[in-house]
C-alpha cells in the first residue's frame, strides 16, 4: 500500500504520520519549500523511501508520491 498525502488542519508540526491510515497529514498553508522538505524527511528518512534528488518524492515501494491538489497548486503559486 502506497503512502497517502492529505491536508489538514490544527497540527502542531508541518507534517505528521498516521500509520493507521499509511497517510502522512500535512498542515494547510504550509510554504511549499518547508513541506517538500518535512515530506522528503518522512519518506527516505523515517520511512525509508528511495531518495533520489530531482526525482519528487517517492513512497517506500518506490512509486511516486502524488501532493492533493491543493497543495500542488500551492507550490506553484509565486512567491510574494
């Protein structure tokens, strides 16, 4: 079972595991660049993931991690 992303509201840190549900909860709002960061932490250090730089992230089982939607628009945006 591939790792989930999913957004959420009032986490005391930017990114939290869920091993009930495989997902890894990110807080709203977060700047891109400190999510990619805390995600890529989760993955290839806590979880074991692949790391392999310039590739996006990637879950345990060597497939890609896909962002909700929300999130990918987000690190799309300019930065102000």
């Amino acid at each position: 079972m591939c790792i989930r992303i999913a957004e959420a509201d009032g986490l005391q840190k930017i990114a939290v595991w869920d091993p009930d549900e495989v997902t890894i909860l990110v807080a709203r709002n977060t700047h891109p660049h400190d999510l990619i960061r805390e995600l890529h932490a989760f993955l290839a250090v806590d979880l074991g993931a692949p790391d392999m730089p310039g590739a996006g992230l990637h879950c345990f089982c060597g497939e890609p991690v896909e962002l909700p939607m929300m999130l990918t628009s987000a690190a799309q945006r300019p930065a102000h």
